[in-house]
C-alpha cells in the first residue's frame, strides 16, 4: 500500500537526514514536495507512524494516511509516473 508521510519538524538543528533514511528503508519511495513524501510499504499507518516518533520530538508533527487512487495536483511527469505505477 501506498501511505503519504508529511511532517513539520518545528525544533532547528532537527535530524532530517535521519529521518529522510528511515523513510527510504520502508520501501520504494517519492519525495516530491519539501515535506512530503510516498512510499509504497507492507505496513501499516501504525507500524509507519512508531518508526517516525523515535526520529522526531515532542514539537513536531506529522500525518501517515493511505492513499487512494483518487488524486490530483501538478508534479514533474516523473512523480506521476511513480504514482501511476505505484497506486
């Protein structure tokens, strides 16, 4: 399935690079917006959303939602060729 992961990481000096890695390790994946990325993972929203918690803190957010085959929006032809073959 696929899941949407976007965050708000509010606290400067915040580990992005370890997070972008996590993010990666789950599966194939889309990082088309500064925030936002897709990954197709053999997980669930939870499971996602316990490997993130240990790489942000209390002053950030973020939302893991499956996503279905109704979308719309304006990306490069390369993020909707992932998207195509990926939902």
């Amino acid at each position: 399935m696929v899941y949407a992961i976007t965050y708000d990481l509010n606290k400067p000096g915040q580990d992005y690079p370890g997070l972008y890695d996590h993010i990666k390790s789950l599966g194939p994946w889309l990082h088309p917006l500064d925030s936002f990325w897709l990954v197709d993972v053999n997980a669930s929203a939870n499971e996602i959303s316990e490997g993130i918690k240990g790489r942000v803190d209390g002053s950030d957010h973020f939302l893991v939602i499956g996503v279905t085959s109704e979308y719309q929006g304006w990306l490069p032809k390369e993020a909707w060729a992932w998207i195509h073959n990926h939902i």
